[in-house]
C-alpha cells in the first residue's frame, strides 16, 4: 500500500508503477467512485464498450454463477 498527500489544490499523485500498470497516461480521465469510506479510482476505457467486456471477463461468470447457487 502506498500513502500520498492530498495538496492545497485537492491534489494527488498516482505511483507511477500503478500508472503504467493502468494504462493511464497525460490527459486520460479517470472514474472516481465513493464506497462507504473508500475512493475506488478506475482508468476510464477508451472504449466503453470493449471496457465492459474485459471487466466482464475478469469477473468470471462461473464464479457468479457459483456464488448464486452457494446462497
């Protein structure tokens, strides 16, 4: 885990491990969403729809399938 400093500006900096890790680069939005207590911070896709589909399948739907029938 890595600690960053929130700037006078409301500002932070991604590492630039987790930056090249995300494909995240100068001017690329990012998606912001509160949890709870948490800021989840998502490279936003620069297709939507081919983003979907990734997350699609590295979600698994087996593994949905599975926790379904296991409640």
């Amino acid at each position: 885990m890595k600690k960053a400093k929130v700037s006078s500006k409301g500002q932070i900096v991604i590492p630039k491990y987790l930056r090249d890790a995300l494909g995240m680069s100068i001017g690329k939005n990012v998606l912001i969403i509160k949890e709870g207590e948490k800021l989840i911070l998502i490279a936003e896709p620069e297709n939507p729809i081919k983003g979907l589909e990734k997350a699609g399948e590295e979600l698994g739907l087996k593994n949905i399938r599975r926790e379904i029938k296991e409640e």
